[in-house]
C-alpha cells in the first residue's frame, strides 16, 4: 500500500525534492556571494568586535584596586595606675596644651572637635597638632598616639 501511493505521487516527489535542491543551491549561492562580496566588512566586523571585547576586559583589569587593605588589631591595655613619665615630657619639651591635645587625639577626636572643646580655634589646634609630630618624630596622628603610649605619655 505504502508502495503505491509512492507510485502515484512519485511526480510530486520528485518535483518537491528538486525544488529543494534548487532551494539549497540558491542560499549556498546567496551565502558564498555574500562572503565573497562583502569579505572586508565581514573581517572588519570580526576584528571590531574582537577588539571591543579585549577593550572592556582590559578595562575591567585596570578598574580592580591594586592595593590591599590590611586590618592589623592590637590590644589596648588601660592602666588606673597610670603615672606620666615626667622624664620624657620634659625631654620632649611638650607644653600641657600640647598634652591635652594628644590626649584628645587618642580618644579619636577630629580636629575640629579638639578646637570646639578646648574653646580654639582650628588653626590652633592644627599648630599643636603639628608640633607634636615634630617633637615626636612621627608623621601621623596614629604613630603619634602609639608613641606616647610606649613613653608612658598618656595612658
């Protein structure tokens, strides 16, 4: 039965798998000139989008920090026997306004918090600030804090 309806319907068949055939020459046609015709927009293309893709992971490399943040905890030791080690004050020759300030500093004031309590004003306290990194020998507010710690400084 199978057999004969293939019989009968062989011209159809065969009609419709030529035109497929012709249908897949045409676009194996199409493609190849297309390709042919339009070979340097085609690398063109490629290579912008090539390009464009190494840009934006390039750009992703340089955006990450180089830099990592180390946090380094230390203990903090409070004393309620604390004595000033007058020795070094005077060796340092450090005033008790310029005291008082490093005190301040070492319980995390601003600036301008130090000038607001102590009634100054900021450039005031900015000039302290300075002279007790020089007569320290440090360059920072932390180095200065941990340094007069060690000396017995404050407490």
């Amino acid at each position: 039965m199978a057999f004969n309806v293939l019989a009968r319907n062989k011209q159809i068949i065969l009609y419709g798998v030529s035109l497929a055939a012709l249908l897949l020459l045409l676009k194996w046609l199409e493609w190849h000139f297309i390709i042919i015709n339009n070979a340097f927009e085609i690398y063109a293309g490629a290579i912008a989008v090539l390009f464009t893709g190494l840009g934006i992971w390039l750009a992703l490399k340089l955006i990450k920090p180089k830099v990592e943040t180390v946090v380094i905890e230390k203990t903090v030791f409070t004393n309620p026997d604390f004595i000033v080690n007058q020795d070094e004050l005077n060796k340092l020759r450090l005033s008790s306004r310029e005291l008082e300030v490093l005190q301040l500093m070492a319980d995390g004031l601003s600036n301008q918090q130090i000038a607001d309590r102590l009634f100054v004003s900021l450039n005031t306290i900015k000039t302290h600030t300075s002279n007790l990194f020089l007569k320290l020998e440090v360059e920072r507010r932390t180095q200065a804090i941990e340094k007069a710690k060690r000396i017995s400084l404050i407490p």
